[in-house]
C-alpha cells in the first residue's frame, strides 16, 4: 500500500513533454472541484536530487497552484527501471 506524503509545490519540476497538455479550463474546473470536495487523488513523483519531478497528476498541481497552496499530497513513485 502506497502511502501518501507532502511535497512543495515549488519543487515539484514538471517535463517539457507534460507542459504541452495543459489545458486552463480542465484546471479551472478541477480547482472548483478541489475547493468543494478537496482532493481526492494525490499526484505522483518520484525523487530526483533535490527536487521532486511529476510523474502523474499535472492538472491537479496546477489546479493546488492556481488555489494558492504551497504543498500538494503526493504518492512517492521508484523510477522505472530500463
């Protein structure tokens, strides 16, 4: 069972390739969403160094940073292994 952890928003770096699927209105919506019922899926990261680098759940960091938060719960993922 995986367990969930708090990571800041400001550390979690996003790739380029995850960047270019941001939609405004899904973020709009999921930040409304967010507000009423919280969240209810944490996003993924996984380590890397000193920062945290997102693995799932683009939309919902982006909806916690449109809200003003500076920590977003997050499920801590092992990078694959080639």
């Amino acid at each position: 069972m995986q367990r969930t952890i708090r990571v800041p928003i400001a550390d979690v770096y996003v790739p380029a390739k995850r960047r270019k699927t941001l939609d405004d209105a899904r973020i709009e919506a999921l930040a409304e969403e967010i507000l009423q019922d919280g969240m209810k899926t944490p996003i993924m990261v996984r380590a890397d160094k000193a920062r945290w680098v997102l693995v799932e759940g683009l939309h919902r960091l982006e909806a916690q940073r449109a809200l003003g938060e500076s920590e977003i719960e997050a499920f801590h993922v092992q990078p694959r292994q080639h």
